[in-house]
C-alpha cells in the first residue's frame, strides 16, 4: 500500500471517529405534551421538534404524549418517581402549583424575547417566569347581528360594552321573544376548568375575586363580599327566570345549540369559533364581555412550556423553548387550533387574527379584557370550590351560605399549606 493510500485510509477512519464522537455527544431531551389525538396539533409540533433537532447538533427532542384528561396525573406521578422529562407541558393556572411543588425552574431566556407577548401567555409566579405560550385562549359573547337588530338590542363594542342593566333587559328581551329555548348559554355541561376560567371573570366585574390577589392569604370579603353577593344573585337569577340551561345541560346541546339557533347568545372560547362562522358567515358576531360594575373581565392563559427542575440539561431545554417561541409557529398554531396568536406579528402572520380577519376581534379581546387567573399554588383547590359554589347557586343554593363555606375552605387550605409560601 503506498503511503498515499495509507494517509487517505487513516484520514478518514479519523474523520469517521470523529463524525461518530459528535453524534454521541448530542443529549436526548424528553418533551412531555398533552395534546395526543389532536393530529393537527401535533404536525405543527413535530414540525417545531423537526427544525430544532435540524438547528443544532447538541440537543435531539424526542416527544412523549399523553391525553390531555390523563396528563397532570402522569406529571404528578412523575415527579413523586423522581422522573420528569426535561421539557413540561403545563397549563397557565396550574403553573405556580408545579413551581411551588418543585416541578419547574425558572425560565432562561434571551432578554426581550417576550417583549410584546399577551400577558396570557407568560406564566409568572413569585417574581419570575417559569412557563410561556405559542398561544391564548379569549371567551367571547357570541351573538348574531340579525337577532340583535330585529330584537332592537344594541350591538356593544370594545369601548361601550354592555352594562349589567342592558345585559339584563337584553335577556329578557330575547325570552320574551319566545323564539329561543334559552336566551343565554354560559355553557353549564362545560365542568372541570371551564367553570372559574369562564365564570370567575364574571366575579370579578362584579368587583369580587377567588382570593385577595395582594396576599393571596384569604379570600374573606373578595369571594363573599357584598360584591360577589351581588354576583352570586345575578348567577341565580340566570337560572331561575329560564334564561340559561343549569347544571343538567346536556353537552352535546352546548356544542349545538347556539349553532342550531336555539340559544340566542352563548359565552365561548376562541377554539369554536370557526364552526360559528361556517354556520352563519357575515351575520356572526364575536362580542366583548360585558361591564357589571367593575370593568368588563375574560380569562386568559392557555397550555405553556416549562423546563423541569429536575433536568440535567437546562440550557437544552431553554433553548428549545426560545427556538419555539418564534412568530411563524405562533401562527401556525392559531391555524390549526383557532386560538389566539401571542404576539402582533404572530397575528399578522395567521390566516384568522390578521388585520380584518375574521377572529382577529379575539385578539383585541385577549389585549384589552383579559385577566389571568390567581398566579398562587393554591389555585387548584380554589378552582374547585368555586367551580362546586356555583354549581350549587345555579341549582338554588342560598347564596350568602354558600360563598362563605366557599371562603372557609380555601382559606383552611391556605392555611394547611403555610401560606403556599406567600407572608
């Protein structure tokens, strides 16, 4: 063999055992997700995951998914096993719980990068940001031009929202009308989560809240004040002059009734919004909350990143999340989804929150009304009670009894946890 040959030989060995040092040295990170048997959720992922592990050669993510009704009991079972992935999934509300619980670190990212993003969509707790959202979720009052025209009942804006009176006498307006089974829809077959993120805000129009959001220690005299008094009276009235279905709602007539023509208004989220507009096209309005007293209130933050507290490789992590955070799968998102995009140029570049598109009043709705649920670990007791309260009121539950149970619990929860930290 000439020494030409044999150099070449030997080059290129060294080269090869080179070539396979790099690939061994790239780390694998798991990302858990919550969205298993959504397939259009997932291609945008995948395609997120693709062109990350495409971008770099250090970090290859590798996607675990899990049913959403399953997932924050496979989280919990993780970390009680020492074994969660290095990238979690995490619902906005149920955040500050993990972080307290020793889930989560704070997030790392590059100074800016949030800049501009709907405050739904960044999960702040005791200081820092721990989670942040490719997306938002935005309730609106949906409605339809024609009905509100031929009933005499004007059409609010942004800027001049219902008042509680004119909520009021437009509900007993479109009873009276006897074309509808039930004047107002606020999606009572809807239990779980739906019911503080929708009907919470509700609350706090009314002047009230879940928990004193300056201590986060009691929820004596925000959850069973004279204002949420006044919210839980309004809350039964709904019931008890017919204008909404209760708590025996049947949940395919949620999905369809709005749609059949049967309930005149409903309150829903972004995500159905298309179906609507498929249905009834121009004569389709998406409304702004009304205003009971205290400025008009939807809820805000949806499903977000977070990097586990147990990972051994933050910086892999982190950096995926800044690569995910980009404008373009934003959009993509709020393609498949319907929600809302998290940051301006998100919204232009998507084919439904661009300006003079059709969902882009969502947005609006996002920027202006939105209010994130209380960012304390005790939230998820909180949601619960509040969730059985007005199941209980809806079904003719003495209110006063039943908001003041309500405080006595969440604060002997607070109390059973020292505070969840807060002094």
């Amino acid at each position: 063999m000439s020494y030409k040959k044999w150099f070449t030989l030997v080059t290129l060995a060294a080269l090869l055992v080179m070539a396979s040092g790099i690939v061994s040295a790239q780390e694998t990170l798991s990302l858990w997700y919550h969205g298993a048997g959504n397939p259009e959720e997932r291609e945008v992922l995948i395609g997120i995951i693709d062109d990350f592990n495409a971008s770099q050669s250090d970090y290859v993510i590798e996607l675990e998914e899990f049913p959403q009704e399953s997932y924050n009991e496979s989280i919990v079972a993780a970390a009680l096993a020492d074994d969660l992935p290095d990238i979690i999934d995490v619902d906005g509300p149920v955040m500050p719980n993990w972080a307290w619980s020793g889930y989560l670190q704070p997030l790392d990212l590059e100074e800016g990068t949030l800049d501009g993003f709907l405050p739904g969509a960044i999960g702040t707790w005791n200081g820092e940001v721990y989670s942040v959202g490719l997306w938002d979720a935005a309730v609106a009052m949906y409605a339809r031009r024609s009905v509100l025209e031929a009933n005499n009942i004007r059409i609010p804006t942004l800027e001049e929202p219902w008042t509680l009176d004119e909520f009021n006498t437009a509900l007993e307006t479109l009873d009276a009308s006897g074309e509808f089974e039930y004047a107002f829809d606020p999606g009572m077959a809807w239990t779980g989560e739906w019911y503080p993120y929708a009907f919470s805000p509700f609350l706090q129009s009314f002047g009230g809240d879940l928990i004193d959001r300056e201590t986060y220690l009691t929820a004596e005299s925000v959850l069973n004040g004279d204002e949420a008094v006044a919210f839980g009276e309004w809350w039964q009235s709904l019931f008890e002059n017919g204008y909404a279905p209760g708590t025996s709602q049947d949940s395919a007539d949620r999905d369809t009734g709005f749609i059949d023509g049967r309930y005149a208004l409903q309150w829903n989220g972004n995500w159905a919004a298309l179906a609507a507009l498929e249905a009834y096209g121009d004569d389709m309005l998406f409304l702004p909350a009304p205003d009971f007293g205290n400025g008009p209130v939807i809820g805000a933050a949806s499903w977000q990143f977070a990097v586990s507290a147990d990972t051994e490789h933050p910086e892999g992590a982190n950096a995926f999340i800044q690569f995910a955070l980009q404008d373009q799968y934003s959009a993509q998102f709020s393609n498949v989804l319907g929600l809302a995009p998290t940051t301006p140029e998100a919204a232009a570049m998507s084919d439904y929150y661009c300006e003079g598109c059709e969902l882009e009043v969502f947005y609006e709705l996002s920027a202006e009304q939105a209010l994130i649920r209380p960012a304390t670990p005790g939230y998820l007791v909180m949601a619960l009670v509040f969730e059985r309260a007005v199941a209980d009121i809806a079904n003719g539950a003495d209110v006063i009894d039943t908001l003041d149970a309500a405080v006595d619990e969440i604060e002997t929860n607070i109390e059973d946890n020292s505070g969840y930290g807060f002094e």
